[in-house]
C-alpha cells in the first residue's frame, strides 16, 4: 500500500482515454471519470480536472478522420470540440450531483503574477464550493508568436503545471498505457511495469520515444517531464490506465496501480 495522504488531486485524462480508435466519444469513460471524481469529491477531496480532447472530439463532429495541417482549422476544431466536450462533462456529472467548472488557460496566465494570482483564487473559491475545475488549454487561441508564449505545448505538461501551483498532493495522469515500463510493452513482450520512481533523469526523458495518436498529442516523454515537474517540487505523481477511470478510487486509497512517482522519503507501506 502507498501512503499518499491525499488533500487536494489533480486528474489529468489524454484524448486516447477519451476517443475510440474508431474517432468516436467513450461515453463510457467520461461516464466513469464523472462517477470517479464525483465520489472522490464526496469523500471530501478537492478534486481538479484537466482534460484532452478538444480536437478529437471536433474531429467527431465534423465527420473527420485526420487532423488539419492548418493551425486556424485546428483551432475552429477545439473551438467546436470544446463546447461538446463540455456538454457532456456536465451533463455526467449532474448525473452524480457533481457540479463541473470549466477554466480555459494558456500559458501567459501563469507568466504574469497578477493573472496567475487570479486564477487560483479561482479555482480556491470553486473548491471551496465543492465544484470540480474542468481545466483545458485555450486551443481556440494559444500560439507561440515572437516572445509572447501562451501554449503549453501538452496537456501532460499543464496539470503538472497546474498540481504544483494549487499546492495539490497528488497527480494522476491516465494514459493509453499502465504505467512506465523497462521497454515498450506494445513491442517488447519482456518489458516489466516499473512499480514506483523516485526521480526521473534526462537520460530517461530522452529514451522514452512514441507520440500521441492521431487525435492528440504527447507520449511518454512527455509524461515523464510532468513527473519530473512533480517530483521536483516534492509532490506526487501516478501514471495509470485511463481505461476505466474508476481507478481513481483504487489510486487514492493507496493501492498499488500504475507507476507511483514519489519523492524518496514518501512511505511505502508493504
């Protein structure tokens, strides 16, 4: 058993989770993720979202199979995307009497002090009344132009971004994978999960290869640096099957799911 001693938890899901291969909506999964962070919310945990999925689900609106080359059509998809995926968020967790919150950022919220200040008191006063932040980038907008940066680059990268500045205990990231193998599990049928990490090194960020699926972006590289962001600032990280989001009461109750990145003095019970 891990001893997370959780207080407040940041939930990032990818797209993968989100999407079927076949470009469909999992309703299902955002069924569960609602049941999940609803029950988590009563268990009195203050509970935040960051969620993929924009595009992938514009792409599902509008009938498309790839994704646009083109930056302002990719952005008419989030625009498009986001609003459904929101819909949906909030049309779950009425379902469990959970009320969802939605915050779009880019990055140039979190440069300035004064922007940044506000949004967390934002999201204070949402926790306080035991709403649950749905938080995504602003794909509608953020693009990186001379010195004036607002995307994030990931969503992996966000909450990482957003767990540390909240102060949160702990952050699940779920993922089309289970957690950080020796090798590729999807090649190497020898590959073994590596149950826990107490520090990630370059070497490792610069080993781990693959990207997302046509639908979103990242991989595990970029999971990697949001467990380093973690670990770096003393705080929490578990990288976990996005399968079936009800994992996250397993996760929270300290069982052993996925990779645990934790600092090395954080307790593990056996």
């Amino acid at each position: 058993m891990r001893v997370l001693n959780c207080r407040r938890v940041v939930v990032k899901i990818g797209t993968s989770s989100l999407i079927h291969p076949s470009g469909t909506i999992n309703l299902q999964t955002i069924d569960r993720l609602a049941y999940a962070l609803a029950a988590l919310t009563n268990q009195g945990l203050a509970v935040v979202l960051v969620t993929s999925g924009a595009i992938g689900v514009g792409l599902n609106r509008l009938h498309l199979s790839e994704r646009p080359a083109a930056i302002a059509a990719q952005q008419a998809l989030a625009a498009i995307g986001q609003s459904e995926l929101m819909r949906l968020y909030s049309q779950r967790f009425a379902d469990y009497d959970a009320q969802a919150a939605q915050l779009l950022l880019t990055h140039d919220v979190f440069d300035y002090p004064l922007s940044r200040q506000h949004v967390l008191d934002t999201i204070d006063a949402l926790l306080a009344a035991r709403a649950i932040p749905v938080i995504n980038e602003n794909d509608s907008v953020a693009v990186d132009e001379l010195d004036h940066r607002t995307t994030f680059g990931d969503n992996d990268q966000l909450s990482a971004l957003v767990a540390t500045q909240i102060d949160a205990d702990l952050l699940i990231v779920m993922s089309d994978i289970d957690g950080l193998y020796t090798a590729d599990p999807r090649s190497d049928p020898a590959a073994s999960r590596i149950p826990r990490v107490t520090a990630v090194s370059q070497a490792q960020i610069e080993r781990a290869g693959g990207t997302g699926s046509r639908f979103g972006t990242g991989g595990m590289v970029t999971k990697l640096k949001a467990a380093a962001t973690m670990l770096d600032a003393g705080k929490q990280m578990v990288l976990c099957s996005g399968a079936d989001p009800r994992v996250l009461l397993q996760v929270v109750a300290g069982e052993a799911i996925g990779t645990w990145f934790a600092p090395a003095e954080k307790e593990d019970v056996k």
